[in-house]
C-alpha cells in the first residue's frame, strides 16, 4: 500500500533506516541545545538552536524548547516512509 503525504503525493519507498524515534525523544526531551537537529544531520540548525541556549544563558532555551517539543510530536505522528521522504531524504529543516 502506498503513503501518501499532506499535499497527497504517494511517498516513494526508501530502504534508508528512520531515526524517526529518537530524533522525536531527542526533540522533546533535549531541544534546546537542538541534538534532534544533530541525529537528522542538520548540523547548522543544530548549532543555530545550541547558541541561543548558550548565548541567552538559558533564557532562549524557552524558545528553543518549544520549537523542540513542537518538532518532536511532528516527528512521531508521522510514519516511517514519511519521515525519511520528508526528514532524510528531502532535508526539510524546520518544522
């Protein structure tokens, strides 16, 4: 059976692993020092979400966290062959 994705394309099959599971825990449990961004391979994102953290001296983490509890959810309420077509595959950065 194929998945299709929000816009309704049908979601090619890939044999690329999904980290969609840890990249989700990592999103909710650590965003804002942005390790989910690391584990996706986003190394610019990452860095982008960990200096805020460290720059504000904690106060951005507020923000960052929420960008990571917001990404985590997206990541686990999306199947495997969506989350590496949209994730791995396409590089989607944000959100």
């Amino acid at each position: 059976m194929d998945v299709i994705d929000e816009n309704g394309n049908v979601i090619p099959k890939s044999s690329e692993e999904s980290k969609r599971i840890i990249a989700g825990i990592l999103a909710i449990l650590l965003g804002s020092f942005g390790v989910h961004k690391f584990v996706l391979g986003y190394t610019t994102q990452g860095i982008i979400m960990l200096a805020i953290t460290i720059v504000t001296c904690g106060v951005g983490a507020a923000i960052t966290s929420i960008i990571g509890l917001v990404e985590g959810i997206i990541y686990l309420t999306k199947s495997d062959e969506e989350f590496v077509y949209m994730y791995q595959t396409n590089k989607k950065e944000w959100f």
